[in-house]
C-alpha cells in the first residue's frame, strides 16, 4: 500500500489498480481468523490512501471471485462481491445490484472518456 500512495502523490492524473494479494491468499487458507486480520490490516491502510486523495479522485475496492474461507475448501465460490466507492462528494449511495463486475470497467472508461464494448454499463452518474 506505502508503493501505491508513493505513486498517486507523483501523479497528477491517472488510473491504478492494485491487487491487495494477501486479503486472496489469506482466504484460500480456510483459516478466517488469518482473513479477517488481514481484512483489518487492509482498512487500517485505506485510511492512509483516502487521506491523500483529492476531490477529483475516485477509489473502488472489490475483488475478483467470492471464497468462505470457512467451508471446507479454498476454491472460488458464489457469494457475491462486493463493491466499495470512495469519492469525497459521494456519501451513502447504492449503486444497485450490478449484473457483472464489467461494469467497473465501463465506469472506469467512462470516467476517462474512452469507448470500450458493452461488456458492461457504466455507474459514475451514481457517484459523481
């Protein structure tokens, strides 16, 4: 997390993504003790991220499959993923039940104004 706040305070203007790998590996350990502490350590250091964002800026934390760690094995399962936005002038809104996580994809395309296909429909309207 320190490397990616590194990179957002060089930047003026750009899109990151970081994969937070050790909240994946964490829950194919079936261990959700282990999950949840680093779940913890997680948020402990969003706080750091959000803290330098500006207003411009818009952060999406999701993931990229479900996994209990506490079922019985550590393949991918069905929950559903969720998708947390921060935005400084956006508080408490839903942006509903997306049908695929494409859709943050085309929010992020839409953000910049480029075209992609239609895998997916675009939520900035909802948060910005």
């Amino acid at each position: 997390m320190d490397k990616l706040i590194e990179e957002i305070k060089a930047e003026d203007f750009g899109f990151f993504c970081a994969n937070i790998q050790e909240t994946d590996l964490a829950g194919h350990q079936e261990n959700a003790l282990k999950y949840a502490n680093v779940l913890e350590i997680v948020d402990k250091e969003l706080n750091k991220l959000i803290k330098i964002l500006d207003k411009n800026d818009i952060m999406i934390i999701t993931a990229d499959h479900g996994n209990d760690p506490k079922i019985g094995h550590s393949h991918h399962t069905r929950e559903m993923v969720p998708i947390l936005i921060y935005k400084d002038s956006c508080h408490n809104r839903y942006i509903g039940e997306r049908d695929t996580l494409a859709d943050i994809g085309q929010t992020a395309a839409d953000f910049f104004n480029k075209k992609l296909p239609d895998n997916g429909k675009s939520f900035l309207e909802l948060i910005v």
